[in-house]
RNA sequence: GCAGAGGUAGCGAAGCGGUCAAACGCGUAAGGCUUAGGACCUUAUGGCUUAGGCCUUCGAGGGUUCGAAUCCCUCCCUCUGCACCA
C-alpha cells in the first residue's frame, strides 16, 4: 500500500508553483483573461475552514479557467476599516484577559501581543502576512503582486477619495440625520463586536402620542399608535425617578429620568429640566389626544422607566401586560376605569387577547411572548374596528401610517428611538439610540440606479440561479446608506473631512483597483489624483503628468475589467453585493458591469455554523497541517449551491483512500499489457461521458455534483473495469490521466504528484482540460456493463432464494433478432405508449414481444446490442468464476427465458 | 406578513415524466482479512417470497397521464433573510 504523504509532497509542488510564478498574471492581449475574486478580509485574526470554503471555491474556478487556457488573475487583499482593529487594540492595551489569551492560544508571542498594543496596524500587517501564508499553504493559486489594505493604504484612500466624489457630483449623495446605537460613556457608536451583551440589537423607532394633563404632557411611546382608540389608562412606573422637562417650544413633557438624560441624543433640546413627583399624578386623569377621552394614570410594576419615555398608553385588548395589569386594577375602581374596548379584529379569532395569555402564561416571559405573537398576529391580519373612529375597516397596516397623520394634525406626535433590546458596552455602559446629525448617505434608493440594477441582475450569470431571485428582492427594498461614520480606521469623505468611509461603503470598486495596484503603488503618492482616476477608469483623455503611466494602467484595466466572477459567502447578498453591483452601474459604463456572481453557504461543524462568536473553528492553518491542503479542499465540494456544509474528517480520509487506490493500479503498471477486450470501450466511453458530465458542473460551479463524476464515480468505473478483466495499460493511463485533470482544479497537488508519478513532465498547468467531442462515448457498452451488474445480482438473489451454492451458472443472451425486437420497440416506444401503437412498427408478434409489452410503462430508454451482450459475459467468464466460485457458461438462447438486458440464468 | 429554499429509506443526500424499491455516503448486520480490535475488502439493509416474483412507499389530500417522487391544485410543516452589522 503506498501512502500518501501530503505535507512533504504539497510543499515540494508549492515551491516549484512560485519559482514558476505560475499564479502572477500579466496583461496578454492574445489571450483571453478572467478575473475573480473574493472579498477583502479583515485582518483581525486567523480564517477558519468555513473561510476556506469560499476561497476554495473561487480557486477551483481560476485553476479550471486557466486549465483552459485563460489568462486568470485571482487577487487578494485586506480591509483595515472600521472599528474592529482598533477595539482590539483597546482591549488589548486594557489587558482584556480573553482577547489575550485568544491570542496567546493560536500561538501568537508575547512580543507580538506587545506590539498590537501600539498600533491597530500592527494586529491587520501580522494578520495579512499570516493569512497569505495560510491561503498560499491551501492551494491558493492568488498573485499576490496585487495586494493592498484598504484603509492602510494612501494609494487606495485616493481611490474611494475618487469614487466618492464622482459620486456625489452623480448626485448619489445626501445628507439626513441617522439613528445609531452609542455608548454614552466614551461617546462612540456601539457597533457589535463592542458589546458586553445585545449583539444584533437596532435602533427601533417608537411613536410618541401626546396624553395631556394639566397643560403637561404625557408622551405616551409605543409601537403601535393605532391602538390608541382603545387606551384606558396611562401606566407611570413606581420605581424611578420622574422629570419634568420643557421643550424649546414650550411643550413640559413628564419623562422619567433615564429618558430625560436621553433625549439630547434624540435631537431634543430641553430648556429647563426639574423633579417631578410622579406619584402626584396617580389617580389623576389624562386626555387622549385622538377620542379626546379622559382617563386615568395609575401606576404598575411592569412598566420599565430605562425603556423610551416611562411613560406607557395601557391598551388591555391589544397588549398582554395590559391586560394583566386590568385585570388588577379593575375591581378597585370600577367607575373611574371604563371597560376595555378592542380596536382590532382579526379575522376568525374571538378573545384574542385572552387566548394568547392562556397559551404563553402570566408569568414576564410567557407575557413577552404572547405580545409578540399578539403583534404579529393584529400586524399582518388585523382589520381595525367601527370603535377606530375614521379607521373602521382599514388594514392594521395602513392604520398605522394613517394613526400618525392623524396625531400630526393634532399637534400629539413625536418620533423617538430606542434600542431593541438592552445594549451594554463592554466598559460597561447601557448603550442608547444616538440620532447622528448631518449623516452622508449614498443614494442606494435613486429610482434610474435602481431599475439599471435591476436589469444589470437579470442579465448576470448566478450560481446557483436561485439567489437571483433574492437577489432582486435586496435591490428592489434597498434604501439609503449611511457611508460614513466618524471613529476606527478609513478614509475621510474628501468634502467633510470629520467623516470616516464606512467599511461597507469603501469596498465596492475595489476589484477594479486590483487592475492597476501593482503600478499605482509604485507611483509618487502627490501626483495621484481624480484627474488620473479619470483617465484609467472612465476613460477620459490622457493628458496627465504621468501620461505613460496612465496609459499603462488604463490598459491594464481595459484589458482585465470587467469582474467575470466574484465569489461570496451568501450573508453578503443583502449588503455588499448589493451597493457593489450598484457603485459599478452608477459610475462605470456598462461593459465594464460585474458579470458573474458565485453564492455559497456556510460550514457548519456537527450542524452549527462555524463562527469565532460559537468557538467551534477549525483555523485553515490547523486544518492544513492535519488534514493537507488537498484534504481540506474537500470542503468545496459539500454542495452545488448555498446549502451550508458540514466539516467532515472522514471524507477526507475517503479521499486520501481512494487516491491510494489511483496509486496502486499506477504502482502496479508491469500488470497490464496491451492486450484488448470489449471491457476497455466501456472504460474509453465512461472516460468521454465522465468528462461532459464534469466540465458541465464545474462550469456552473456544481462542485459537488462536478467532484462526485469526476472523482467518485470515476474511481469506482476503473474499479469495476478493473475486476470485469480490463488489463489493457494504455486505456488505463488515459484515464487516470484524465481524471487526474479533471480533479485539479480540486485537488492540485496530489494530482500533481501522481501525474509526476505517471511519467508525465508537464505540469497539469500546461496540459489544458481535458475537453472531448464526445464521439467515443458508446452508450450501448455502457449499458451493457450494467446488464453485467445486474446479472451479477440476480444471480446473487438467486443463490440466496434457492438456498443453493451452484457448481455451475449457465448465462443464456437472448438471439439477434430478440435484440432487434427490443431496439425496435425501445424506438417505438419514445413515441407512444400505446401497445397496439407500438405492434406496429414491428415486423412480428413472438414470446419475446409479448413478454417485452406486459407493462408498457416499464420499457426502458436505452438500446442494446447483442454482440455486446454477448461477448461482454463471453469475456467475463472468468471474472464471474471467480465470483461464484463456479464454473459458468455463456451461451445464446433461441427460445427460453432470456431477454435482451436480461440474461436467463440456470444454476446447478 | 413579505421574499427565498425545502419536506425522499435509521440518518445525510441524489433523482425532477418512463429499466425507480430509489444513486452515493454514514450507520447497522454477516462473511473475509487479522492473535484480537481498528483499518480494509465483499455482501446485505421497506415487507413478503424455494427461480429472478409480488405488495406498500418519496409531508397530506385531490387531479392530469398509458405511466408521477418528478407536472397542476389545495392543505400542513421546517429552515433562511427582511438591512445599515462587519
């Protein structure tokens, strides 16, 4: 048994791969180009295998195209921007003992910790040369003279700088005030990664409905306005302190005293703040602003005065808690509290309200429930009621944007914000909505980019076809960015330079960088600017300084643009991908648009999705060295489409095994001869058959189907030839030469290393796909092979029905003339189905036709041929001998139960 | 709710109008190989069956067809996304 020894091998080939550079791509204009990629990576710690997944997909297709003659250019760079690699940095500097010993555990050293502490750029230049070497040590065929870091680059900066002044002067630039999740105490937006809890929480938006009482204002928050018309009371709480606060336009608001520290943050301006003894109010009785109702303030325990204003509209049919808390009030003062009104009917559902509470319970968290079902439920079927003055019969969800024009007209309507659920920064602070001012906005939402991005996605090619689909969804719903932000790492709007380019916002051109990065970089920083960008991007004139540079670079562009294939892990479809298609369209014309998208899911280990957050990784570095990089590149193969794909060593090591088996049919070369039998068509036609079917799936990036003809099915085909007799050498190098091609894109190294092994010195680089016209597939071998399995295990069932072990098996192959019957009805047959139809088209009626016609549902598709048939089993005589361990005879069968396929079988 | 995907043997997963009782893999069982175990190889794995047969199956129910896991209708259930977070 040779064994496989990856990590020796997977070395000596990568080395060879660089001497030859083989993976740096250059401008040829005689041949033609492909270029992909894959997103920047952030450079905050090391990639796990469901990383590798991605990359690995996008090098199967660079390694295939180049196999095909393409002059393919996969570059890769990093992404600085944001606040990631600054927090870290703090943490660190803080001595965070879990970031720490995060890094200490992947083997990162004391004085490279001690070096993160002094610059977020040196965790993202440890991490890049890092990452490069495990991506390299993977089988990544990137050239890497293309590289640069967003945000650590002034070169690139110039780039977005560019971008977004040809942006605005396109007008897709706006300005508008923007919600954001803040912490208070160190005055910076709370992005997730900060947060000691509340990852995934959002600024929501709250309606206020102004209750009046005494000339002050009771500024009711809730989520949903339209069931104001059924409000029996106001709940205060008990437990905070309250404040009575004045607006700049004279408005006194009673707030409790969380909201009132808040509201400078919601762009409310207070003159005058004061204590207020909510307790005063209890019992007192406040104005409903839309049924001019009078009804009282009373207090509960439920309600929450950190949450919006402290200030609650109590709704009993429509809110759970409320209900509850009527349910206790109601008895203690019949008269001053009316009877609770619904407002809403859902359609078929009686009580609803107390069926919600009977099916959650009356405990916090049963009640929680409930109110979210009850929501959903009255949100999306609920029809408001004759007690809605103005809104009977009205869908719940027009009623709401009606409710507020109705409380606008009254002057009894304020927007606020509040986070989701609670948010706590990691230095501990509760995190609270913070509506940014003069906030700059790329106008994701301008109706002529829209409707050409739309086309743009019909016309792209996707893989798999069903994210088009969503993918349209996204662009159609897409809104308004907020492209920039002010703390992290990135570039400065060039026009307002207090703002920071967002990560999502400075990363949607960058492929186009790619194509002259390699000469920009070289070039005196002072003298890059937009006229030069101009020049190599949009076509302009070329009559800047650096004339023969530009016109370097604005060849290297037109040669490699536009993108052919970017490939995408599927949680970028409803960002990134989106403003990437739409940045392309609003300021390249449209030949140079994106032209094919490769979506995939994710890798889950034992079915959870890997994530640093969950701790179950596997770092491709670990992966690697365990598992070689051509084991680990299995992954790629888990599915066709987005499905996600579970991590599985035991493949792997299927893998390995069935590579060994390649091996030892090489090993075993002086075996064979030239000798040639009937078997080695059927191995010749499976080689043509196996290469259509792969090239077909790998062109769609059907991996999995693409691997499962080329490799499983593919090993399994030589097994069966080799068993059925085939011994003739030079078919059975062809073959495995073919399937060595065939796998690698897949598996680059151990194919390499069997191909060296074959004899063979060319480089599987150079020795192109292996692409067939097709002509000697023989699909009347291949059936007939399969008549052979069949035949085997009948016998087989045979042996074990009759209890018997036959000293003799005599094979009977129907005549010519009932294989001549059979192809003729087997023809017929593809027209109709109707037995007196098919009679006659043949030329008589015999045992053989009657036994065929029984079921005309049952006749097959495929043809067969007698000589075949019989020189197949006449051939493999020995082959089933050794089977069944019997002597076995084949011979043709003039009238008897044989049939053509089917073999009558006799044993003895 | 909207949008997308999907419900197939113990499990994972193919098949998407005709050799379908359903590829392939895992699991399980038997045999081989081994001192033994593992690994590996072979075979079996819906039910019944002493000559290759029959019966019941592809979420449920209807329909179209000579023929349906595959097409159409209705219903039930599951998963993902609904953003400004990288």
């Amino acid at each position: 048994m040779s064994k496989y020894e990856p990590k020796e091998i997977e070395s000596k080939w990568r080395e060879r791969y660089e001497e030859k550079k083989l993976f740096q791509a250059d401008r040829d204009t005689g041949r033609k180009k492909f270029f992909l990629t894959v997103p920047v990576i952030y450079p905050n710690g090391f990639l796990h295998v469901g990383h590798l997944y991605t990359w690995t997909r996008a090098d199967i297709y660079a390694r295939y195209m180049r196999m095909r003659g393409y002059n393919v250019l996969f570059p890769q760079s990093w992404h600085f921007t944001g606040g990631p690699l600054v927090g870290m940095q703090l943490k660190i500097k803080n001595g965070d003992q879990k970031v720490i010993k995060d890094l200490q555990d992947s083997g990162i050293s004391e004085k490279e910790i001690d070096d993160f502490k002094r610059s977020p750029l040196n965790i993202g230049t440890f991490f890049t040369k890092n990452l490069k070497k495990d991506l390299s040590a993977a089988g990544m065929s990137i050239d890497w003279r293309r590289t640069f870091s967003i945000s650590n680059s002034p070169y690139f900066s110039k780039f977005v700088s560019w971008q977004f002044n040809r942006l605005r002067d396109a007008g897709l630039i706006t300005q508008n005030t923007h919600p954001v999740i803040w912490c208070p105490r160190e005055d910076t937006p709370l992005g997730d990664h900060d947060r000691a809890s509340g990852e995934g929480e959002s600024p929501e938006e709250f309606s206020v409905i102004k209750f009046k009482h005494e000339g002050m204002v009771l500024p009711a928050a809730t989520l949903r306005p339209e069931t104001v018309f059924g409000a029996t009371n106001i709940w205060v709480s008990r437990k905070g302190g309250y404040k009575k606060v004045e607006l700049e336009d004279g408005e006194k608001w009673i707030v409790s005293e969380s909201f009132s520290n808040k509201m400078k943050y919601q762009l409310i301006k207070l003159k005058k703040v004061e204590d207020f003894d909510v307790g005063s109010l209890i019992g007192k009785r406040a104005e409903n602003p839309v049924t001019g109702e009078s009804i009282p303030i009373l207090a509960e325990d439920f309600v929450d005065p950190s949450i919006t204003t402290g200030v609650v509209m109590s709704v009993p049919m429509h809110a759970p808690f409320d209900y509850i808390g009527w349910e206790k009030v109601k008895e203690e003062d019949e008269k001053m509290y009316k009877k609770p009104k619904k407002v809403i009917e859902v359609n078929g559902e009686g009580e609803i309200i107390q069926e919600v509470i009977r099916v959650y319970g009356k405990n916090t968290s049963g009640l929680r429930e409930a109110t979210k079902a009850l929501y959903k439920k009255e949100f999306n079927s609920g029809v408001m009621n004759s007690s809605a003055d103005g809104l009977d019969g009205m869908s719940v969800k027009e009623a709401k944007l009606k409710i507020v024009d109705m409380l606008k007209e009254k002057a009894a309507y304020a927007v606020i914000y509040e986070t989701s659920g609670e948010v706590i920064c990691r230095c501990g602070a509760r995190g609270v909505v913070n509506l940014l001012e003069n906030q700059w906005f790329i106008r994701y939402s301008d109706k002529e980019l829209k409707e050409k991005a739309i086309k743009a996605v019909e016309n792209m090619e996707i893989f798999p076809e069903e994210a088009r689909a969503q993918l349209l969804n996204f662009v159609y719903n897409v809104e308004d960015k907020a492209a920039a932000r002010q703390g992290g790492l990135g570039t400065p709007l060039p026009w307002d330079k207090d703002w920071l380019i967002e990560p999502l916002s400075d990363s949607t051109l960058y492929m186009a960088y790619y194509t002259i990065a390699h000469i920009l970089e070289r070039l005196n920083i002072s003298e890059v600017d937009d006229e030069l960008f101009d020049q190599v991007f949009l076509g302009k004139e070329i009559k800047h300084k650096l004339a023969t540079e530009v016109k370097l670079m604005r060849d290297e562009f037109e040669y490699w643009y536009p993108l052919d294939l970017r490939v995408t892990a599927k949680e970028l479809l409803t960002n990134h991908i989106v403003f990437f298609i739409m940045n392309h369209i609003a300021l390249l014309p449209k030949d140079k648009w994106p032209k094919r998208l490769g979506i995939n899911g994710w890798v889950t280990m034992d079915s959870i999705k890997m994530s640093k957050s969950k701790g179950n990784t596997l770092t491709i570095r670990k992966a690697v060295e365990e598992y070689g990089a051509d084991g680990s590149r299995l992954i790629a193969s888990g599915s066709n489409g987005m499905d996600d794909v579970d991590w599985s060593s035991d493949n792997i090591k299927a893998l390995y095994q069935r590579m060994e088996l390649l091996m030892d049919v090489l090993e075993a070369k002086e075996g064979f001869g030239q000798e040639s039998r009937l078997i080695d068509r059927y191995l010749a036609s499976m080689k043509e058959s196996i290469i259509e079917r792969t090239t077909a799936e790998i062109e769609k990036m059907n991996y999995r189907n693409s691997l499962f003809n080329s490799f499983f099915q593919a090993t399994d085909i030589l097994k069966s030839y080799l068993e059925f007799g085939g011994r003739n050498w030079s078919e059975i190098e062809g073959f495995i030469s073919v399937v060595l091609k065939l796998n690698h894109p897949f598996f680059p190294y151990i194919t390499e290393e069997l191909n060296r092994r074959m004899g063979n010195v060319t480089l599987l680089e150079e020795g192109g796909w292996p692409d067939t016209p097709g002509t000697g597939i023989d699909i009347l071998i291949e059936n007939e092979v399969q008549v052979l399995k069949n035949t085997v295990s009948d016998i087989r069932n045979l042996m074990k029905l009759l209890k018997i072990t036959p000293k003799e098996v005599r094979i009977g192959i129907s005549d010519e003339a009932a294989f001549s019957v059979y192809n003729a009805i087997v023809e017929a047959s593809k027209n109709t189905r109707d037995i007196k139809e098919i009679r006659k088209a043949l030329p008589a009626e015999s045992e053989t036709v009657k036994k065929l016609l029984k079921s005309p549902d049952k006749i097959p598709q495929s043809n067969l041929a007698f000589k075949y048939e019989f020189d197949l089993f006449t051939q493999s005589k020995e082959y089933l001998e050794n089977t069944f361990k019997a002597k076995v005879t084949v011979e043709v069968e003039h009238e008897g139960k044989a049939l053509p396929g089917k073999p009558s079988i006799r044993l003895s």
